[in-house]
C-alpha cells in the first residue's frame, strides 16, 4: 500500500516537473506558452500537491467555490462567443423574423445602409441577458439532477450486491460494498444520466424562454420603435397576453431539445471513435516495425550485441484536441441543421399576438397552432422556408466551437481555477 503510495507521488511529481520543463522550454525558445500548456502545467502542479499531501481538509470545503469560478468562466467564454458572432445570429433572424429575400451578401449590405456597423449588434444584450442566466441554470440544475442520478446508480448497484449475496446465502464481503460505492459515485448509469441531462435543459429552457420571446418581438421589424424598451415589451405582453404570452412557440423548442443532443451527441461518437480505431491502427503499425527493426537488429549480430531500439512506450490513446474541437463543430452543424426547421416555426409563433392560455402555450392549441404555422410556411415557400437564415446559423458554429474553447480555457486561467 506504502509503496503504491509512493510511486504515485512520484509520477505525479514527475509529470508536474515535465509540464513545468514544457513551459521552460517554450520561454528559452522565446515562444510564448499557450492557453492549453498553461493549464494542463497548472493541473499537473495541483495533482502533485494532492498526492503529495499538500492539501489539507480546507480543500473539500473550497468545492463549492471552485464550481462557483467554473461556472463564471464559463458565464464570461458565452459573452465572449455570442458578441464576437452576433452578427450571425442577427442574419439569421433577418432572414426568420423580416422575411428577406435577398442574397446573403446583399442582405448583408442592406443592414448596414439601414442601421449602421451597429446593426449587426442589435438585440445582443438581450440575447446575453438570456444565454447567462440559461447556461448557469442549465450548469447547476444537471449537478443537482446528477446527484439523484447517482443515488439511484448507488442504490441499483447495492439492489444488485445484495440479491447477488442472498443467492449465495452469505452476507456481501467489504470488496462488494467497496464495488457499490465505486458504482454510485463514478459508474452512473448512463440512461439515468441522460435523463439528468434531458431535465436539466427542460429546466432552464422553462426559466429563460421569457426573455426568448421579448428578444423576437425587439428584432422583428418595428419592434424597437413599438415597445422603445425591454421593460416596456415584458409589461405589454404581460397586459395583453398574460403569462402564458412568454411562452409561445414552447412546444417546438421543446420538440427540438431531444433530437438536437441526439444528433450531436450520436455524430460526435461516430467520429470521435473512428479517430481513435485509425490512432490505434497506427499506434499497431509502429510497434510492429518496431518489433521487425528490433529482430533485424538481434540477427545481424556483428557489433549489434549492445544496440537499444528505442520502443515507444505504451500510453493511453487519446484523440487529439483539434481534432475534438473539429468533431464537435461538425456534430453541432448536423444537430442545427436537423432540428432548423423547429426554430424557423418557433420564432414564427413567438410572434403571434392575442390572448392566450396554458393550452396555448403547451397544450393540444399549442400543437394545432405548430401545425398550422408548418402549414403556412410550406405553403407560401416550401421546405425552403423551413431553412431560412440557415446559412449564417451553421456558419457560426465552428468558429463558435472554437473561440468557446480558448476564452474558456483562458478565464479559467485568470481566475486560477481548474
């Protein structure tokens, strides 16, 4: 046990000392070290220190803090992505909510004349009052749900221990507890998880779709003109509409939830497991001319006797962090294009007035209303109408994969946390 303690503290130090040895190496070549070398030093060092004892009980109580600066770097990457891109997210809905027509290039061009460099920025800041508060809602809803999910894993597991232990008439060994613990607080069933997932979006879905709805009436046009604020459009729907009014167009959004992850999730397995079977086809080929260069060596003998073939050492394969953020953006085009067409009728409904209900909203009204909203669109476009403003929404995607990456990574590192 000692010594298994001991070789870990070792590799731990050795890894560390190999992160701090990359920085230095970067800084004698005059390179600047990058976001991701700093953060994987830093996570080494960490580890380290854990091992090595450094860490003392404070460390438990600083959890919560630690989910609090994650939750704030991501909340800061969001605001980041979604000004650096809106632009994009704007295109679209000028081609959703005003109906153009135009080519994107001079759609493009026609926003400009009409509004100015700051067109392409309007409704940002209410879009940020939206995604901020979703992603920390979305963020501490599934760490709740989670933990219910690993109680019920925990308490399948230790279901399953026990009928094991009845059938052989004796009472569960301290290795089969041990195996019930490991299962409820690493093995989480993965049904479980994904409905973990599947309410935590449903959760914040519910809370912020408000403030979804207020950003459409902004954007369409006029809407600036016709309620002058966002106080003023969230008492006029109020008044007019009731509550249920913040939540037209819910039914296709929440239609859209479900197959959205599948598709991403679904594509980004694929091809994420595709990259490891030709890494590890690869990984095979060396060590087999490996292997042949080392017979080679054993049979010319001659002055050989003392030769060394360097074998590469056997490691964990992973796939590699460009090609991660490539897979994700792919998976995130095919997810958006596939559920585009409830988005197109969302913000179509969102736009409805008059008086509304609870049915309305999510109800068999809501339903009638979807299909009939499908209905106008096929009829006066066709399914090219179901795609409107496609071409900005996929384009945003990748670079939106990309720069979500880095800022992350970088406040992480500004606000020293893992």
């Amino acid at each position: 046990m000692v010594g298994g303690w001991r070789r870990r503290r070792a590799a731990a130090a050795a890894s560390a000392s190999a992160s701090a040895s990359a920085l230095d190496d970067d800084r004698r070549r005059s390179r600047p070290p990058t976001v991701a070398s700093v953060s994987r030093a830093r996570s080494t060092a960490r580890d380290a220190a854990a091992l090595g004892g450094d860490v003392n009980g404070a460390e438990m109580r600083d959890g919560a803090r630690v989910v609090a600066l994650r939750l704030t770097a991501g909340v800061l990457s969001t605001v980041v992505v979604r000004s650096v891109l809106a632009p994009f997210e704007r295109m679209k809905l000028e081609y959703i909510l005003n109906h153009s027509k135009l080519p994107l290039a001079k759609a493009v061009g026609a926003v400009f004349q009409a509004e100015g460099l700051k067109g392409f920025w309007r409704g940002n800041v209410i879009n940020l009052m939206r995604v901020c508060p979703y992603k920390a809602i979305n963020f501490a809803a599934f760490d709740a749900y989670r933990g219910v999910a690993v109680a019920l894993s925990a308490g399948a597991a230790g279901a399953a221990l026990s009928s094991k232990s009845t059938s052989k008439s004796s009472s569960p060994s301290s290795a089969d507890a041990a195996c019930a613990h490991s299962a409820g607080t690493h093995d989480v069933n993965k049904v479980y998880l994904a409905v973990a997932g599947a309410a935590a979006g449903i959760t914040s879905l519910c809370t912020c779709y408000p403030m979804d709805v207020v950003r459409t009436r902004m954007l369409v046009a006029g809407g600036m003109v016709k309620y002058g604020s966002v106080g003023k459009c969230f008492a006029s729907i109020m008044t007019k509409e009731g509550l249920s009014g913040f939540y037209r167009g819910f039914l296709p959004a929440l239609f859209a939830l479900t197959p959205n992850g599948a598709v991403y999730y679904t594509m980004y397995d694929h091809l994420k497991s595709n990259r490891l079977r030709t890494l590890e086809k690869e990984a095979a080929e060396r060590a087999e001319r490996a292997a042949a260069a080392a017979g080679k060596a054993g049979k010319r003998g001659n002055g050989a006797k003392g030769a060394v073939i360097e074998m590469e050492a056997p490691h964990a394969i992973r796939v590699e962090q460009g090609y991660m953020m490539l897979f994700g953006a792919v998976a995130g085009c095919a997810a958006e294009f596939s559920t585009y067409p409830f988005e197109v009728i969302r913000r179509r409904m969102q736009m409805q007035m008059g008086t509304s209900s609870v049915s309305s909203a999510v109800g068999m009204k809501a339903l009638r209303r979807m299909t009939k909203t499908l209905r106008v669109i096929l009829n006066s476009r066709g399914i090219p109408g179901l795609y409107a403003g496609c071409v900005p929404g996929i384009a945003q995607v990748l670079p939106s994969a990309a720069l979500g990456y880095y800022s992350y990574e970088m406040f992480k590192i500004v606000l020293d946390v893992d």
